[in-house]
C-alpha cells in the first residue's frame, strides 16, 4: 500500500525549533518530487516547500525561506522538514504530499499533482 | 504569485442536487489545476487532475472542466460523503504552488 506517515509535530515556544518526518511506504520512493503543505486551524491549505526525487534541489514559500529546510534520505525512504526560528503563526496541520510524475510539454515541464497525502502532524507554537 | 479564488464559499444543498464549484486564477495556469476534496479531521485527497482526469477511485460523479483562468467542479447527484471542503490549486506557475480559499459544501 502506498503510504506517507508524519510524525515529530508537538508544542514549541516561539523562537524554538522542531524537526518533522514523513515515511514512505509503497513506491519507490527516490523517483518522486515530495513537498509540505500546511494548514492552520480553520484555514486553507498553504504550500510550504518541495524537494527533487534525488534531493538536489529544494523549493520553499517566502513565509518560511530562511527558516526552514527540507531535506529527503532515500536510503531510509524519509523526508524531513527541520524547522527553525518557530513563530505563533507557524501554528498548523503539516502534511507531506507526493507529487505525481511531472509534465512536459514544449520543452517546459510542470510538477504533477498531488496524489499521496499524509495523514498530518500538528505543529503548535506558543509560550 | 498565482492567486485562485473560489466561489461560492459555502453551499447549502441536499443529497441528490447537482453543483458546480467555481475556481478562478489571477492569470493562466494553462491546463495544471487540481482539485482536492477535505473532510473534517482528513487528510486532503486528490479528486481531479489537469483539470479533466479523475484520480483513482474517484466516482464519475464528479467531473472538472475549464481552461485558462476559469474552472469548474462539478458532483452531477452529491452523495451524503460528499458534504467536504473542496480546494483548487495550480501547479502551472510556481513556486509558490497555490490553493483556493475552499469552498465548504453543507448539507441542508
């Protein structure tokens, strides 16, 4: 079964640090992109970052650059999202998300949707 | 940024009525839009790709169409499971990847 399992959410002070994991089960884990999406309580869904299938390249959303990073081992087929500099609007839901197989077209390609989802870890940043 | 709005924002129908969820981005996002049903305390799940595709075991109920800027969802009979929050997002710009608002689908 395919399968995306979060786990490392919990209660942090502001300013603190958290280290999340998601671990793949079910595909081969090296040959897809992978992202965090978030969501705080009662709001919508916000991207948060993506990393390539090999690694080498990481993505982040403005509201987090600096202060997160993502980071996959495939080896251990898990992805980590260490996050630092943790602020009360950091509060939400973290999914991770695999993205399906790219598309290309014209010499251009194009991130695939979101076909596997976590189940969430809940982060919560408060004193 | 690539901003998507999603209207209406809440619905009131009953089991058995046809609706069709708008979703409108700020500039094209050619044919990459998703749509993704939540059910509370859930995980999002994929339901519709590339505007058009169903995912996996998504029934043939739901359908998505549109181009450009402006798409639609559309349940043809909503089933009880189907009361959920539904997001549009696009992948045709990015980063940043981006989500609607959602719009909520309540029964009445």
């Amino acid at each position: 079964e395919v399968q995306l399992v979060e786990s490392g959410g919990g209660l942090v002070q502001p300013g603190g640090s958290l280290r999340l994991s998601c671990a793949a089960s079910g595909f081969s884990f090296s040959n897809y992109a992978m992202s965090w999406v978030r969501q705080a309580p009662g709001k919508g869904l916000e991207w948060v970052s993506a990393v390539t299938g090999s690694g080498d390249s990481t993505y982040y959303a403005d509201s987090v650059k600096g202060r997160f990073t993502m980071s996959r081992d495939n080896s251990k087929r898990t992805l980590h999202l260490q996050m630092n500099s943790l602020r009360a609007e950091d509060t939400a839901v973290y999914y991770c998300a695999r993205y399906d197989t790219p598309r290309c077209s014209g010499g251009s390609c194009y991130p695939g949707p979101f076909d596997i989802w976590g189940q969430g870890t809940m982060v919560t940043v408060s004193s | 940024e690539i901003v998507l709005t999603q209207s209406p924002a809440t619905l009131s129908l009953s089991p058995g009525e046809r609706v069709t969820l708008s979703c409108r981005a700020s500039q094209s996002v050619s044919s990459y839009l998703d749509w993704h049903q939540q059910k509370p305390g859930q995980a999002p799940r994929l339901l519709i790709y590339d505007v058009s595709n169903r995912a996996t075991g998504i029934p043939a109920r739901f359908s998505g169409s549109g181009s450009g800027t402006d798409f639609t969802l559309t349940i043809s009979s909503l089933e009880p499971e189907d009361f959920a929050v539904y997001y549009c997002q696009q992948r045709s710009n990015w980063p940043p990847i981006t989500f609607g608002q959602g719009t909520r689908l309540e029964i009445k």
